[in-house]
C-alpha cells in the first residue's frame, strides 16, 4: 500500500470519540465524500471507468480511455477559470476542446457521470451516528463540500442517504471558493455571522478539511479516508477488483456479527459469481434440479438474480440415496469402486455398508471369513486392490441388488412427481460429478441431462459434452485441484444446509433424510445459518446495484476470500469453522480439531490418522503448532506426494 493511502487511514476515530469532541460546540460542519457519503469505488477516478462502461454498453460505442481524457479536461477547466472551483458542465465543455469527437457524446456522458455518482453513493455510518447525535441536540449544522457535482444532485444524494435535517449546504461549485484555499470557509464565517469558536468541522482530507480549517481559526476533526472494515478480502489490483472491495466495505459496518460479515465479504462474491454465471449458461425453459445439500444457498441465490425463471427445483438427493439404487442397476464391484470414489480418502468397513443401505451388523461373522471387521479401514483409491474386501462383497453381491430395489423404485416415484421437463439441468458444486453420474444411469433413455458445477475434475465419471464448470472444468490445472483440496472444509461448510443428509426414498416416493451433523451443535448450526445470511445479503446487494452490468466480479478473484481465509486464518476462524463437524467414513470429525502436540509426539499414529481425516489440514497444523509457517505451501508439498 502506498505511503498516501497508509497516512489517509488514520486517524482512526470511533463514533463515542468523536461524539465526545463535538458535544462541545454549538455549530459542527461535515464535508461530503469519504465523511458523510462514501463511494463504492476505491479511488474517485475510478467513477469514470465507469462512466465508460456504462456509456459503451448504453449506446454500442467503444469509446477508450475516457478516465484520462476526463482528468485533463478537469485540470484545463480549472487553468482557464476565474473561479477557485468549476462546474461538471465546465469540465465537459473542456473536453470537446481536447478532443472534439467527444461534441457528440457531451451530453449523454455527463448525465451518466451524474447517474453514477447518485447510484454508488453510500452512507457512512461512523458520521452518520455522529451527525444523528447533532440532529438529536438541535445543533446547528452545515454541510461544506469542495465538489463541482451541482447542488440539485448533491442534495438527492443527502436525502437518499438519510441527511435531511442542516441549515444550509455550501458547495464550491456554486460560490465559487473552495475549502483548500481557506475561502470558502471564510465566506461560511462571514455569511452566517459564525464565531469560529462555536464550531468545529469534520472531514477526511487532511489539508482542505483540517490544515486549511485550524488556518481560519476553525475547530477541525480529520477522519480517516481509507477505513478498512473487512477481514479477509484483499484489494486486488484492477478496477473491478477494488470496486467490489469499496463496495463490500462500505457495507460492512452495518453487518451485525462476525460470521454474517464473513459470509458477505468471503462468500458472497463466489456465491454471486457462480448463480450470475448460471444465469448465463442455463436454459430458462428447462428445468434445474439444484442438488440438496450442497445447492440450499445456490437455489436461493439463483432465484434473486433470475427471479423470471420457474423451472427451478431443489433436489433432495445425495451420493448415498443415488448409489443405492445404481447399485440395483450394477451391482458389480467395478461399479461400486467408480461411485465410492468421492468419498473420503479412508472409510471404514461399517461406513460403506451403511452408505449402500445395509445394515453392518448383520455382517459381523461374514466379515470374518475375510480377515476384516466393522473397524477395518479401507483406503478409496486402492479398494478395488483390496482382495480380501472383493471377495467378501462378490459375495454378498445379490444381497446388495436385492435392497437397493425397494430404494430403486421410491426414486423413480420421487423423480415422477418432479414433473421435469424431458431435457433435465442438474446444478451442484462438483467435482467428480457422481450425482450426475447415477441420474444418468437411472435415467437412462428417458432423460438428457447436463450439468453445471463450480469446478469439475479432470477425472469426472460423466463425458465432457454433459457437463459445464466455472472454476474448473475437467482440465487437469494442479494449482486448481490443491486449491480446492486444500480449502474442502471452507467450501463444504458454506455449500451446506440445515437438514440430514437424503438416506433414500421410501416406497411412495418421499425423500428420507438422516439426522444433522449438527443437530446438538447449535454454534456450528448457527455458523451456517450467519454465512448464507452474509452472503445472500450481498447477492441482494449487488444485484440490485447499477455496478452489477459495469464490472465483472471473475470466480477466481472472488475465491481469493476463500483462500485468505483458508490459509491465514485467525482465532476466531479456526475455533468456530475448525470445530464444524464433518460425516467422514471413520465418523464425525471435526474440520480442525486437533489433540496437543505432546500427545501426537508420543502417539505419532494418531497424528497421522487425525491429520488425515482433517478436511481443514491448514488450520489443524497451525492450531496445534501455535506459530506461522506457510501452511499453504506445506500443504501443497504434502498433497503433490501423497501416497
């Protein structure tokens, strides 16, 4: 950050200090942009990016450049004026002189910087509880802005932003003076018949709002003009990327909690990036089956940013209550080692039994006859080399068809009553795509379907013509696939919902769903329910938005949130998401929950199996470590050579 922006973010004032300051005087004064009124854009400039875009995209030009040209015509205007301030008319005029292409455009241009300025104004709420103070105690109060924006738009901006109660509002434009030179201050003085002892201004620009103020012999609070509120998102570097950061910022102070904060600054941008990309993919007259669990807060989503569409259906379904009945289908061991292969990396013996709808108990003394037990732990990717686990399926095989047939046919009376269209769309987060995978097989004739994820692995069940990812899409990107291992518990966590897991179909054809993981966890319950606030809270934010058609909010850029968090966690994080607990194939584990470091030194195989069945290894080694290390890169090491 450069020295500029460092110094303009202090003084950092709370609200209780600067009440205390100006309760002693009679008369307090506000500046306008970055004290009463913030902007959803970094830096000023960047509104005539903007303007730009807007313009291009209204009226098929391609005009380039423009925020250059805008702020030559601005330093012309001011060089050949009699005035200490200009007017917006004056600066446009200004550059029709520069470029005289522009003659035509003048008009159209200035309205949409005017349009703009209105649209990405936002209150600040530091100064709007110590201007709600003043208005409280009938303090006399002015408004003094250095702005050539004119005085009908600046007063809608007030108004839109909750200031409607002041004596007077006082713009350079309009007198022609300006607070950097001290003038228009003076002019204040001398107009209203103000002792300078009986008020005090508050503004964020360290010499027109302060310097200049104490010069006239004025009272002056400096504020801080880069005030950042949020915790994990960084800046970024291009116009899009500071403009979502000025945005979410904005917003933050007004966020009741820090979980509901993170889902809207961590969250909520690759939530509103994945439905806005579907928004453009999926076939509105189709209907889209959004996979439960993982698809609850895309289905809400979705429906705000196309709330024309229909055709949505959320989908109680899940890798357990569909490999059953595609068991029916293909019982065979082959076909069993393809759907189990988005399971966890490890599972015991009596998991998978449940997860193809036996009952485990039953098959104590069979297990026996093969050297395993319940307790047995079988490793996903080598379990087709597990010879004694193949002998004791093959025989058991025509028992595993013969119970999945009751689940085989409440699927199809489930499916039935959807009522879907023949072409089906199936929306989940992805990666191996073994949902998919088994409607395809119980459908198989009777419907087309194509799937849309937020990331599909290179060695996906389902051919590349059914299917579509945003962040991956079947390509083999390693960088990709270590992200996404390493930030698994992050993404599962959010991309969750509040009931059990779907088990099956009963006979009739309704949904049977388990017991909640965290159904005596009410911390980690309330964890979900804060994030999906968070972040559909932004996705209403930002669709409602003039930004939402000028900038482009890219799925990596807004992953980077997930990543800071995932990576550099802090306290609170890795307490609150690491005790979140996760259905693994030995149990319920908890995303980061490590024992201590002198337990593990002494019982180095209880490391080993913790920090395997950890979905959060980050957290789980800087938990237990207690120092900073490049976790990341640590983890990505260990994940390029595992074994």
């Amino acid at each position: 950050m450069k020295i500029k922006e460092t110094i303009n973010g202090f003084p950092k004032l709370s609200t209780a200090k600067l009440i205390d300051i100006v309760k002693e005087y009679d008369i307090v004064s506000f500046d306008i942009f970055d004290t009463l009124i913030k902007r959803d854009v970094y830096k000023e400039y960047d509104v005539f990016d903007l303007v730009e875009k807007k313009y291009n995209s209204t009226y098929g030009d391609n005009i380039l450049n423009f925020k250059d040209i805008r702020i030559e015509a601005e330093k012309n205007a001011r060089k050949i004026s009699d005035k200490e301030e200009v007017s917006l008319s004056e600066i446009y005029a200004s550059i029709v002189k520069i470029d005289n292409k522009y003659n035509t455009k003048i008009r159209e241009l200035l309205s949409l910087e005017e349009e703009i300025e209105y649209e990405i104004c936002y209150q600040n709420k530091l100064i709007k509880q110590v201007y709600d103070y003043c208005v409280s105690k009938n303090k006399q109060i002015y408004i003094i802005s250095d702005m050539y924006l004119s005085r009908n738009l600046i007063e809608r901006m007030l108004i839109k932003n909750g200031y409607n109660t002041y004596k007077r509002l006082f713009l350079s434009s309009e007198v022609g003076l300006q607070k950097r030179t001290g003038h228009l201050f003076k002019y204040v003085l001398e107009l209203e018949g103000i002792k300078k002892e009986t008020i005090i201004h508050i503004g964020d620009n360290k010499r027109n709002d302060w310097i200049c103020a104490k010069k006239m012999g004025i009272s002056a609070i400096n504020i801080a003009k880069n005030n950042t509120n949020l915790i994990y998102k960084d800046l970024g570097s291009n116009v899009d990327d500071t403009t979502i950061w000025s945005f979410i910022n904005n917003r933050l102070p007004y966020i009741e909690n820090r979980n509901v904060a993170i889902g809207y600054e961590v969250y909520g941008p690759v939530l509103y990036s994945f439905v806005n990309w579907l928004k453009d993919n999926i076939d509105s007259n189709k209907s889209i089956l959004f996979f439960s669990r993982d698809c609850y807060v895309v289905k809400r989503a979705y429906e705000i940013v196309a709330s024309n569409n229909q055709n949505s259906i959320y989908f109680y379904g899940s890798r357990r209550s569909l490999l059953v009945p595609a068991l029916y289908l293909d019982s065979s061991v082959e076909n069993l080692c393809r759907l189990v292969k988005s399971e966890s990396a490890q599972f015991t013996v009596y998991g998978l039994l449940k997860k193809i709808g036996l009952s485990p108990q039953d098959y104590r003394e069979t297990l026996k006859r093969y050297s395993l037990c319940l307790d047995s732990i079988l490793v996903r990717d080598h379990l087709a080399e597990n010879k004694n686990f193949i002998l004791f399926y093959n025989s058991i095989q025509n028992e595993v068809k013969q119970n999945s047939e009751m689940t085989y046919r409440g699927f199809v009376k489930y499916i039935e009553s959807l009522k879907c269209t023949h072409d089906l769309q199936v929306v989940d987060i992805g990666w191996r795509c073994t949902m998919q995978y088994c409607l395809e097989n119980l459908l198989k004739n009777k419907n087309s379907i194509k799937g849309y994820y937020l990331g599909v692995r290179e060695d996906a069940f389902i051919d590349k013509n059914n299917f579509l990812g945003l962040f991956l899409n079947g390509e083999d990107d390693k960088e990709k696939k270590v992200f996404l291992a390493a930030m698994t518990a992050l993404i599962e966590i959010f991309f969750s919902a509040l009931h059990g897991t779907v088990e099956g179909y009963d006979i009739d054809g309704n949904p049977i769903l388990g017991e909640h993981e965290c159904i005596n966890d009410f911390s980690s319950a309330q964890l979900i329910r804060d994030l999906h606030k968070g972040a559909i809270r932004f996705v209403e934010d930002f669709n409602g938005s003039i930004i939402k058609n000028l900038i482009d909010i890219s799925i990596d850029e807004a992953l980077n949130g997930i990543k800071k968090l995932g990576t550099k966690p802090q306290k609170e994080e890795i307490d609150s998401f690491g005790k979140f607990p996760f259905r693994m194939g030995v149990g319920i584990v908890n995303a980061a929950d490590p024992k201590s470091i002198i337990g593990y030194i002494l019982h180095l195989k209880n490391f080993f199996y913790d920090f395997s069945n950890s979905n959060w290894k980050i957290a789980f080694l800087k938990k237990m470590l207690h120092i900073n290390l490049p976790y990341y890169n640590i983890f990505k090491i260990l994940y390029r050579h595992k074994r």
